[in-house]
C-alpha cells in the first residue's frame, strides 16, 4: 500500500491559486491496514508557496523562500523531521506570528500563542505548526499538553508521519499509558515508510521495555512518583498532580499490604508461633529465661525532636537505611520522596 495526497486547486480573486489540504483515502481502511509515508516534496512546495502568494509577502520574502525550495535532489534527501523545521521556517519568513512562536521555541518557554484564524487556518500550516509545537512541548517534558495536540493530528496531513507516532508514543509511555503507547509503536515500526534510525533503535527497545511492564509493583510505583516529580519540577500541582499523588499512596498500601499478606503466609507455612513466651504444655521453661511482667509496662518517655534523622536510629543505622533503599530502587527515589513530604507538608 502506497500513501497518496490529493490537492484541489480552486481559482479565486485575482487569479491566484488556493491549495486544500486533503487526507489520503485511496487503499485505506484505518491507521492499522495503511502506509504512512513523507509526501512529494514537490507537492509540498507548490500548496507552500500558493500559500505564500495568498499571504501577501513582498518579493524579497518569497524570493528567499523560494531559494530554500528551489533544489528537488537536496528536498529529496530530507528527512520529515527536518522538511517540517523547513516548512515552518517559510512561514515565519512571511507571516509575524509564526516567526514569534520560532523565536519563543529558543528559550525554555512558555510557547507564543498562535490564532489559527484566515490563512493560518488552512490545514497545511495549521497541522505543521501543531505538529512543531508538539514536537517542542514533547522535548521539554509537557507531555499531557502534547499529547493532547497529538490525538488531534492525521499522519495523513503532515509531512512528518514518523515523527508524529515516535513522539506521541514518547508521552504515551510517560504518561503510563502502556497500552496505547505500544499502538503508537507499532504505526511507527510497521506501517511508516522511511523512519529515521535513531526512531526505529528507541521504538524497538521501547516496544520492549512497554512489553515487559506491569500495573503494578515497585517499578510501577516508582515511575508514577518520577511523573509527579516531573510535574512539580514544571511547576504543576493542580488536580492532575493530587490525583497522581492519590494514585501514588494507593499503590504503596497495595503493596505494603501484599507484603504483610506474604509474612502472614509464610509464618503460617512453617509453623511458626509469635509469641516468645508459648511453649507446649508440661514442657519446662529455661532458667534463663525471664517470665511474668513484674513492671507496669511503662516505658521511658524520650523527648523526640525535629532534627532531620530517621525517628530513633542513630546515624550508623540510618545510613545503612538508606544504602539499602539506594540498592532496591531508582537513583532518584529518596529525592522524589523528599519532595513529596515537603509538598505535602506545605499544604497542611
């Protein structure tokens, strides 16, 4: 199956040329049974320079962009990624708003905001400049902004299909959506022509990694946490955040009660007794052991103070506390940790 692109020219006002971006429909049932592939690069410049024309851009403008697009064997080579960065690039040459959110993509944000209203609403600059948003907000870790303008992009109508499904699995896998992470997967690596390597090495052991994952157990519990550090490191702490926080706590009585479940279990299985002082009727007890409870059971009150240690270890004891929890899970787990207290603590 081939990808196909279908443009209608219509003949408007003084003779100049309004190019539709259509979607392909030819041999195409859903994304599962088609071929995505970059269109003609030909096709593309011709619909971008009608657009050009229509925007009113004065000669030295549409002279530069046109030397950008002037070599068929150099557009031939490029990658989607990077006939995208081209696409947008000749918008900004003529259009303010475009050249603005360029300009706003150098920093660390936030975007500038682009009205998608006369020109700016066609699909061939409003899917691109979607889709180059995205791209950024993916790179700088919004995934539940990027991913929202992912699902509202064809790989029909853009010149970037790899990177469209590469990209959206990205936010997918971060966002634990194993599921749907692992469809978006396999559009890219089954049904995508032309998908640059170093997408094709990350998907393969993503795909992978996605298959081998569970909804539950340390590990996922320790990424759920990387996700609200991640969060909180973008200054997020809304309603996504408490609910991943609530999932968060949830999960570890999950597992804490499984545990106690397991010990509850295994002391059953071998027979054990908790009780130190039990023994079997008529057998003598050991002269060295201490019977009875002469004492009122009352234990010394300790003046336990906010001093940053782990309640009453001493410092030998807390260090071997937290080698062991640096060995059984990720790096960054004590600092996630740390940062969830202290939130916590400022909102009560």
């Amino acid at each position: 199956m081939t990808l196909a692109k279908h443009h209608q020219w219509l003949q408007v006002g003084a003779g100049l040329i309004l190019a539709i971006w259509l979607p392909a429909s030819i041999l195409r049932a859903d994304e599962s049974t088609s071929m995505f592939a970059c269109p003609d690069t030909r096709d593309v410049r011709t619909v971008l320079l009608h657009w050009i024309a229509r925007a009113g851009a004065d000669q030295a403008a549409t002279e530069e962009v046109l030397s950008n697009w002037s070599d068929d064997a150099e557009l031939m080579q490029l990658s989607g990624e990077q006939l995208l960065d081209l696409l947008v690039d000749s918008f900004a040459r003529v259009d303010p708003a475009s050249q603005r959110l360029i300009q706003s993509t150098w920093g660390s944000g936030p975007l500038e905001e682009v009205v998608y209203d006369g020109l700016r609403d066609l699909e061939i600059y409003r899917c691109h400049v979607d889709l180059y948003r995205a791209r950024w907000l993916t790179q700088h870790r919004y995934y539940d902004e990027a991913l929202e303008i992912y699902n509202q992009l064809s790989p029909d109508n853009v010149v970037d299909p790899a990177g469209l499904f590469f990209y959206r699995a990205v936010c997918q896998s971060e966002l634990l959506q194993h599921e749907q992470a692992l469809d978006s997967l396999s559009l890219l690596l089954d049904h995508t022509l032309e998908v640059p390597s170093r997408f094709r090495t990350i998907a393969t052991i993503l795909q992978k990694e996605l298959g081998g994952r569970s909804d539950d157990g340390l590990d996922h519990v320790s990424r759920m946490m990387s996700d609200v550090g991640r969060r909180l490191d973008l200054g997020r702490s809304g309603k996504r955040v408490q609910q991943r926080e609530e999932e968060v706590i949830a999960a570890i009585d999950r597992l804490l009660e499984q545990m106690e479940n397991q010990n509850q279990q295994q002391s059953g299985s071998q027979g054990g007794n908790p009780n130190p002082n039990f023994r079997p009727s008529g057998q003598a007890a050991p002269d060295s052991r201490i019977h009875g409870a002469p004492g009122k059971g009352d234990a010394d009150l300790r003046d336990v103070k906010e001093t940053g240690s782990w309640g009453m270890l001493d410092r030998q004891e807390e260090t071997r506390a937290r080698e062991f929890i640096q060995r059984q899970f990720p790096a960054n787990y004590l600092d996630i940790i740390s940062e969830y207290s202290r939130r916590i603590a400022e909102q009560e």
